[in-house]
C-alpha cells in the first residue's frame, strides 16, 4: 500500500464493474515503455482526495458541505422577513395579555433546555425536519426536473381518497407535513435520532437522483425516507406490514418497492457518519431560530437531577484519578532530589 506504484489501472473509484466480464490474460508485450507501464500510474492516496464538485453537491455525504435545507431557507427572505414579523406581533400580544411569559430558572425550579445532540427532543427535532421538507418543496426548482413514477401519489395512492387532478400544485402547508411525520413517528414509536437521518437520506435522494421534492410526490418521499432511517436507526426496526396497519390503504408490495427503490437511487450508501449528522442537528437549530421556532424549556425534575448528580461524580472521580496520577509523578522526581541530598546531610 505504500509503494509508488498501484495495482488499480482506473483513475475513478466509481466506474461499475460488468458481474458477467472475466478477465483474460493477455500475453505480454515486449514494445510497451515505462510510461505505458504501472510504473508511472498515479499513487493511490494522491486519488483519494475529496472532489471539490462532489463536497459542494453531496452535503448528506460530507460534512463541510452546507445543507440543502438551509439554503433554501435562507433563500426566502421575504417569507421569514414576514414570519418573523408575525411572531413578533404575536409574541407581543401574548406578553401584554399575560398568557405567555418567559420561564426564568429560580432558587426552586430550574429550567432546561432539553435538546442536545446526543438526545434530541423529539417534537422540536420533528418541527424543525418537517419545516426543512417545506422550504424543499416551496423553493423548489421553477423549470421542473423529472418525476419518477414510484414516488407519484396519483399511479401509488396512500389511500383511497381520490387524488385531485391539480394534486401537483397545491404546496402543502407546515402543518400538513407535520401531521403527517408526526403519525407515522407517534404509531412506530421512533426516535429524533430517526428524524434527523430521515432528512439526511431526503436530500441524498434529491442529490443522487436528480429530483426536486414537490407536491405530487412529498408524502411518498418523506415515507421511503423514514421507512429507511427507521431500519438504519433502531434496533428494533418496524417491519413494511406495521406501516400497512398505520396507513390503511396501502399494501405490502407497494411498501417493499419503495424500499428498493429508494435503496437503488441512493446507491445503496445509507451510511450516516456522525460528523454529517450533527451538522444536520445544529443547521436545525439554525433553521429553527431564523423562524423563532425555540425549544420549551423544561423543567429540572428530581430523577434528572439525581441522574446529573450522578453524572457530575463520575466526571468529578476521573478528574480526581488524573490528579493522583500528576501528583504521583511528581512525587518521583521530589523523592529523586531528595535522595541526592541525604548523603550531602549525613556527610
């Protein structure tokens, strides 16, 4: 591996292989010069650095990447200028009114916020994703890309209720969006973890693919996305048929080829490195703050101080083992100085 010279003739890791093509031995030939030899071939880590185009296009796959959703987001000054208007009208209202006033921490109840990235809170995360998927399908691209048929709602219903023919231009609201994540999370008992890799495969299907996320084919979208993360995520992953009982009118077969199909288009790369994942965590916050969308503070209830006591004694005796273990160290070299000089008192 670390020789100058590599056993792999192709520049590019992404050409596919025939499964049926063999290889032949070829007899060798006595007229090839050094140049047209291995010898000269490009050294393998000289061939591993990430591509510039493909850190700007791939943001689900590296972490210096920025998010889809964030720049569509951002996009929109107008909307957040007004959203941003509305809540603070709102907001202003509810504080002369009373109703809502900010919780402060006091000398017997203290508030949290509780979202990490380790623990995320699970309605906040849901908000934050489902607001992402609407700037997805809001800023779309005005052109129109192509369409693939397993995510139309109109050839693969999710129920019985008839499609409208204008189904492909009515923007769905925020709130539709929620709803409809928050089912499917509340009957299969999912995580926020499942919510933030839910986000990651969406727009690694919209970058792989070449497809935008509109109208027609949103619900369909957002369910392979989940149905994914789900399986990638937890442990005890819920099966096609527990989806078939949430959503009524849709059928196994139906389930398992939008699973292979969202595989086949992602190329079968469902790997979430933990760098591409809290990215998407904090880029959330982001999203949620531009829209004054904030966590509840919670309140610090006695099982979770009980739990942060606990937490704080551990990290309290590893430090205290680190000291020990200075202190020793320094105790040697005291005892080394101090056995040079006994002989000097004794003499």
């Amino acid at each position: 591996m670390g020789s100058t010279t590599s056993c792999c003739v192709s520049s590019s890791p992404k050409i596919r292989r025939n499964a049926h093509s063999r290889l032949e031995s070829e007899p060798p030939d006595t007229d090839l010069s050094r140049e047209d030899t291995g010898y000269n071939l490009q050294h393998i880590s000289d061939r591993e650095n990430v591509d510039e185009l493909n850190l700007e296009c791939n943001p689900s796959d590296h972490p210096r990447a920025s998010t889809l959703f964030l720049s569509k987001s951002q996009s929109d000054v107008g909307e957040k200028r007004r959203s941003l208007y509305v809540n603070h009208r709102h907001l202003s209202l509810s504080l002369q009114q009373g109703t809502n006033r900010r919780k402060h921490s006091s000398c017997s109840t203290i508030y949290l916020d509780d979202n990490t990235v380790s623990q995320p809170n699970l309605k906040f995360t849901i908000k934050c994703v489902t607001l992402a998927i609407y700037y997805h399908i809001k800023n779309r691209d005005k052109n129109g890309r192509q369409l693939l048929d397993i995510f139309d709602e109109k050839l693969h219903p999710l129920s019985k209720c008839e499609v409208p023919d204008d189904y492909y231009k009515q923007d769905p609201e925020q709130r539709q969006i929620y709803r409809f994540v928050r089912t499917l999370f509340s009957a299969a008992q999912l995580t926020a973890e499942c919510a933030i890799v839910t986000l990651v495969y969406l727009e690694r299907l919209l970058t792989y693919a070449e497809i935008d996320i509109c109208p027609a084919n949103w619900k369909r979208i957002v369910l392979g996305a989940i149905l994914l993360a789900s399986k990638v995520w937890d442990d005890q992953a819920v099966w096609n048929v527990d989806y078939c009982q949430i959503l009524k009118d849709i059928t196994v077969e139906d389930m398992n080829e939008l699973e292979r199909e969202f595989l086949e288009l992602l190329q079968f790369n469902i790997n979430v490195p933990s760098s591409v994942y809290a990215k998407y965590y904090f880029d959330l916050r982001s999203l949620a703050e531009a829209n004054c969308l904030n966590c509840p503070p919670e309140p610090l209830s006695r099982d979770r101080a009980q739990r942060l006591e606990a937490i704080s004694r551990l990290c309290d005796d590893k430090f205290k083992d680190v000291k020990r273990a200075i202190r020793k160290r320094s105790a040697s070299v005291d005892n080394l100085a101090a056995v040079r000089w006994v002989p000097a008192i004794l003499s």
